[in-house]
C-alpha cells in the first residue's frame, strides 16, 4: 500500500534514483524544481510542489 507521508526511500528509491525521478518530473512538467527544497522526501511533498509551481506558471 502506498502512503502519501510515506518517505520515497522506503518505496526501494535511493538518492540517485530520487534525482532520476525528479529530472523525470521536470522534464514531463516542463518546470525547474528547486534545489534547496527538503520536503521532497515523500509523495506528498513532492505533489503539492508540483501542483504549486505549475498553478504560479498557468498565472504568469
């Protein structure tokens, strides 16, 4: 089962594969995450990251 609060490295991610899947996200999003973020650990952190910078880009 999938929690949303569960941390990605007990879902079998490990660091590099953690970038791998953000530069995913970016790439399929057409966004920039941002570098300093720490709450991109868990699933829910990284959607309403997500969510955030493409609803900041549909108002530009």
């Amino acid at each position: 089962m999938l929690l949303d609060d569960q941390p990605v490295a007990e879902f079998g991610l490990d660091s590099l594969s953690l970038v791998e899947l953000l530069f995913s996200i970016e790439e399929h999003f057409k966004i920039d995450l941002p570098d300093n973020r720490t709450d991109l650990n868990t699933l829910t952190g990284l959607a309403g990251l997500v969510d955030d910078i493409l609803a900041e880009t549909a108002a530009q």
